[in-house]
C-alpha cells in the first residue's frame, strides 16, 4: 500500500483545474443535499476516512447518516469497531440499555486504539441515533464490523448460552478451552500456531455451526439477541483465523479481515430484510474499491471492492474523504499512549495537493462518467491509528479516483477528534461543532 516514491507532479494542473470545475464547496448547505441525492438509491453506502482520528470526517458522517435514516429510510450504521462493543451502543440507541448517556457506554472501550469509537463526536451522533429512535417505528441499529474480538467475543457467546442452553453453554465452554493457555492474547495464539500444528479452528467452527442450526425465525422475540450470539460465533471463528494467518501473511490476514467485514454487512443486510439499506464508516482502505489503487497488485481486497461485485455498482456508493493538512489523533506505535500529532501539508502531486490547489476551501465532488485527469493514479494519503508525521512517504497510496470513489469529500484543514479518555480542559465537554439535521 505504501508510495514510497516522490509524486510527479505531470498534469498537476490539470487535475486542479478538473477540482474546480466540477467540485462544489462544502459550505453550501446545498452541497450535501446533491451528495444525499446521489447516493439515496443505493442500498449500500459507505462513507470513508482518510484517518481514524480527525473530527471533521467523523462530523461529517454523522450528519450525511442522520439524513439518509431520516429522509431515505436507510435502515442502520455498520462500522469499522469490535461487534461486543458496538453491540452495547445497539442496545442503547434502541433503548435496550440501562446506560444514562451515550458517554457511559463508550467510555467502556478498552481496547486500543480506544479512540476511534470513545470519543465525544460519536458521543453525540448516539444521543441524536436515542432519540431519533424513540421517534421512529423502525429502529436504527449501531453495528460493528470488525474482527480482532476474538475472546471478547467467545465470552458474549457464552454468556448467551448460559440463558437459553445450559447443555449447550457446557460444549461452547469445553471447545473455547482450546485457547486458555494464551492468556487472552490473541496475537500470542497466533505466534503460537507458527510453532506448532495444533490450533483451535474446528473448535471455534464447531460452536459456529450449532448457533447456526439452532436459529429462530427473523420474527421470533428473541431474534436480534440469538443473531448477535451467532454473530459473535462467527467472530470467533474468523478471528481465530485471522490471528493464525496473520504471522504467516500480512495480504492474507488482510482480506480475512475484509472478507469478515463484507459477510457481516451480508448478514445485517439479510437480518434486516429485503428492503433494508445500509451505513458503513470504515477508512478509505477499506471502503475505497481497492482495485482502483496498487493494493490489488498486492492481492489486497477491500469491502468496497466486495461489495461492489456483490450487490452491483449502481447498488453501492463509496464516498471518500480527505484533507491537505491540520491536526490527527493517532499512536506512535501499536498500543502507544494516543497523541495530537500534526498532519503536514500533502505531498506535491498527490491527490491533497491536487484539492489543495485547486483552493482551500473545504468541498465535494461527485463523479460521473468519465474520470479525466481524476482518474489518473497519484498518491492519496491514508493515516492510521499509528503513525509518525516525519516519516509521511510511506503513507500514500497510488490511486485512480474517481474509479475507486463515487464521491469525495475534501476538507482542507482538519482538527484532532476529541477523545473520551482524554480529559477535556475545564467541566464541560469539548467544542465539537453539533452538525444538526
């Protein structure tokens, strides 16, 4: 994924002129009633992040979420976090929980990087998703897609099972003995498997598939909880495999991942019926269509590329999102302490420098047709949750796009998302500009 070489600047200006005129500035109102136009038909939509820690992108999603539930019947939000946790936030945008605040439940995110979900934008955007559902007669669920809960996971299984099978609680608990001598680590199970034959997959397929035969119809009372229980199974199962292949491969351990995700927005799609629409918030990584970019000559694939082929490409739009230079969020290595880091200003030739010249407002454009000068690859920035200012060549991704997005979203300078577990300064709770509807 990495663009380690200098961007070439050919055709820069022509690519900024393209911006101009097609693009349409953020500031307009108008603006996001095109891009709700655009994409209200399809039945997938997803919306990216060129980081996991500016405010401004996660600001943004909330708003264009609460207009496509409100004005076009889309039916929940899938996103790029642990199904236990985001479970929980489920149960209480749906009234389910005995939580006071939104803040009470994500303050409860413990795994890092705990910011990408604990944080006050999120905070808000569940208060308004509460209160639109007790409006509502149909509930918008709070999903997530992600596969790194292995333990988490088998432990909600469990917990399932001691309620409505207590023979059945006693196999699960027998099969998932399998990884107690890993102490909850899952990476130390996966270095493990690289030194011996043995693992735990036909122990984790086996609780997997007595779920899957015992499920309830879609209208049985308890429906939604047996369907997070094999949910949570099949957790177990895929990360179980993405922790054994992810010592051996780092392209393989990303497309189970993928994958993963892709079967989990089948499945909320089915559980929800024919005419359900979906939300996913994930990064550019994942939503962008990979195939757009050098990540499928790596034999990488994505949930954007997935879902494209699964359901059609006039059945899915992918809006992208991007910035030129401001503040980010993220950890220096994996499991840092979480720091306010400084984006710099994108490199020459890359796509940030092509919206960037193109003037520095904030705007959006949506692609049709032909993509010109667009649809020439050149570096596009993705930051993750670690990352080191310094060393920015290694961060950019030749891409094509407007092939590997519908539409893009660029602000051109960002702010630093507002952590949870962050104090903020004072009593009150930070500025984070209610986007409203």
């Amino acid at each position: 994924m990495a663009f380690n070489e200098p961007p070439s600047t050919e055709g820069i200006d022509a690519a900024a002129q393209a911006v101009r005129e097609r693009a349409r500035p953020l500031a307009n109102e108008s603006t996001l009633d095109s891009l709700v136009e655009a994409v209200r038909d399809s039945r997938c939509v997803m919306f990216g992040e060129a980081t996991h820690g500016t405010s401004e992108f996660y600001r943004l999603r909330a708003k264009l979420t609460a207009r496509l539930l409100c004005e076009e019947n889309f039916s929940f939000v899938v996103v790029e976090g642990d199904w236990t946790d985001c479970y929980d936030v489920n149960r209480y945008v749906k009234g389910e929980s005995d939580a006071n605040h939104a803040r009470d439940v994500l303050s409860e995110f413990d795994r890092w990087p705990t910011w990408m979900w604990a944080n006050w934008e999120v905070v808000e955007f569940a208060e308004w998703l509460r209160e639109h559902n007790r409006d509502s007669a149909e509930n918008a669920g709070f999903y997530g897609l992600d596969v790194y809960s292995l333990f988490e996971s088998m432990a909600a299984v469990v917990d399932y099972l001691e309620d409505v099978d207590p023979e059945a609680v006693e196999r699960a608990k027998d099969a998932y003995k399998c990884f107690e001598p890993y102490g909850e680590d899952a990476r130390e199970y996966g270095r493990s498997t690289r030194l011996v034959p043995d693992d735990c997959e036909d122990e984790v397929v086996e609780i997997l598939a007595e779920l899957r035969d015992r499920r309830p119809p879609h209208d049985a009372e308890d429906g939604e909880a047996h369907f997070s229980a094999e949910q949570n199974a099949l957790v177990a199962a895929n990360a179980e495999e993405y922790y054994r292949t992810m010592v051996q491969s780092s392209a393989d351990s990303w497309n189970v991942r993928d994958r993963h995700m892709a079967e989990t927005l089948d499945r909320l799609l089915d559980h929800h019926g024919s005419d359900s629409k979906a939300i996913v918030w994930a990064h550019n990584t994942h939503v962008g269509d990979a195939r757009a970019t050098t990540m499928a000559e790596r034999d990488r694939l994505n949930i954007g590329q997935l879902a494209r082929e699964r359901y059609g490409a006039d059945d899915v739009s992918l809006v992208g999102f991007g910035t030129h230079h401001g503040e980010v969020i993220a950890g220096k290595r994996w499991g840092a302490p979480m720091e306010r880091m400084s984006i710099p200003a994108g490199h020459a030739g890359s796509y940030e420098d092509v919206f960037h010249r193109a003037g520095a407002e904030d705007k959006l454009l949506v692609f049709s047709g032909d993509g010109g000068e667009l649809a020439e690859r050149r570096g596009h920035r993705a930051v993750g949750v670690v990352y080191d200012p310094s060393h920015e060549s290694g961060n950019y991704v030749p891409t094509a796009l407007s092939e590997r997005y519908d539409a893009f979203v660029h602000v051109d300078e960002t702010e630093a998302l507002h952590p949870l577990h962050i104090e903020p300064e004072g009593t009150e709770e930070p500025e984070t500009y209610p986007w409203g509807i």
